[in-house]
C-alpha cells in the first residue's frame, strides 16, 4: 500500500530509465524485438538445419517461451542493482526503497509488452491467428512480473550487503535457462531420464518456478489454446510465494541499506 502511494515516483523513474535506453538509438524501442528475433534465427538455424527436428513451426515454438524469458531475465538482473545503483537517491532522499526495484521491473514490463505486442500483430498478419489462448496471456503476464519482482526484491537486498549477488546471477541465469523448457519442451524429456534417481522431467517442474509459467506461455501463443489450468495454478502459486518473500525480506533489509551502501 505504501508503495502505491509513491506510484507516481515510481512511474517517473521508468520513464526516466526507457528514455536513457533508447536516448540516440536509431530504432529506439525496437530494439526489444531485435533481440529475441535474433536468439530466435539462431536457435532455429541450429536445431533445424544443424540438428534437425519435427517440431512444426520451430522460431514461434522457441519465440513464445523465449520473449518470456527475456523480460524475466532482464526484470530480475535490472531489479537487484536497482539499489545499489540508485545509492545516491537512497542516501539523499527518503523514500519506500521498493520504488526502485518496482521501477526497473516495470521498465522491462514496457519493453516486453511492446515486443509481444508486435509479435501477436506479426502472427495475425501472417495467418496463423492468435486463438483463445490470447485471452490468458494478459494474466500470465501479471504472474510473470510478480515472480520476477519477488526475486528482483530478494537479490536486490542480498546485493546491498554482497555485491558478489549481481555476478552470481549473471552465471546463474545462463544455466536457469537451460533448465527452463525454451528450446525444448517438457514432453521431449524420455519419461525414463533420470537426474539423482529422480525423473528429469519431475525435476525441472520440482525446482524450477519459471518452468510452468513458460509453458503456460507457449500453449496460449503457440499452441493457440488455453493453457492448463494446473500449469495456471503453479504459477500464481510461485508467483504469490516468491513475491511475498520477497517483499518480507526487501522490506527488513531496507531499513539498513543507508548505512551499508
């Protein structure tokens, strides 16, 4: 709630933030699609031509989970050197510390909708059609930015009192993404692949939160249908649990920030 009282500071910070992005740029905002289009080429070169596969449609499978995974990525790396990179606000001003990871969530928050804006529209002109699964995508996208703000709050207040966090997670999501059914999806996982004596595929949906939230994300896109009303009810489940932990820890770490920045 306090945090909703300074929702125009938090506003004015993104705007600040996109326009220092996209300040002498030629293709300004584009530049959000230029990327996921770029990763999407390449995979598709790779898994089609180098190592061919029967997946219909190979750069709008890859594409629907990966424009999701990259407003995450970006949302949670931008979100934890929020603080440490606002130092001289948080020294000078009194404010809810919370502005600036919810800033730079929201700032990504802009770039992806823009990107999966121009995405959709591409898709309808190109007559594949969007489906009912367009119904659900604006609710995953709420469920998407709650779990990236909660992990953002989290490794915002670790990077205050370790900066060691920022470098950790830089390794780190390149590994979550291999793990994360982008390039592939959990049903190509042979039911018998075994990690620890445990199914691989059991595994990934175990101990990954983003993992059914980017399947939920290619059945509305992709598969053009609704998605599974168990992949739904993960996902909020992660989203409300990160998202709650996240602001208990960011808000008794904030108290401290002053004195350790």
């Amino acid at each position: 709630m306090r945090l909703w009282r300074y929702r125009d500071a938090v506003l004015s910070l993104t705007l600040l933030n996109l326009r220092l992005r996209y300040n002498n740029t030629l293709i300004g905002a584009a530049w959000s699609l230029v990327n996921p289009l770029f990763f999407t080429l390449i995979f598709t070169f790779v898994f089609t031509v180098l190592l061919p596969n029967a997946t219909p449609d190979f750069p709008i499978f890859v594409l629907s989970a990966l424009l999701a995974w990259n407003y995450f990525q970006a949302a949670v790396l931008n979100a934890a050197i929020s603080v440490t990179n606002g130092r001289g606000l948080v020294l000078k001003i009194a404010f809810p510390r919370a502005v600036l990871p919810a800033a730079a969530v929201l700032t990504e928050l802009v770039t992806f909708c823009l990107a999966l804006g121009a995405v959709l529209v591409l898709l309808y002109l190109t007559g594949r059609g969007l489906g009912a699964g367009l119904l659900a995508v604006p609710l995953l996208v709420v469920l998407l930015t709650c779990l990236a703000g909660g992990l953002g709050m989290i490794f915002a207040a670790l990077n205050v009192y370790l900066r060691d966090t920022q470098e950790f997670l830089s390794v780190f999501m390149f590994g979550w993404f291999f793990m994360t059914p982008i390039i592939y999806s959990l049903e190509a996982i042979p039911p018998e692949r075994l990690i620890a004596g445990v199914s691989a595929r059991a595994l990934i949906q175990l101990v990954n939160p983003l993992s059914p939230l980017i399947s939920a994300f290619r059945q509305a896109i992709y598969e053009r249908r609704l998605p599974d009303l168990e992949l739904i009810g993960a996902s909020a489940l992660a989203a409300a649990i990160f998202l709650g932990i996240g602001a208990l820890i960011f808000g008794r770490a904030s108290r401290r920030f002053a004195e350790s920045l």
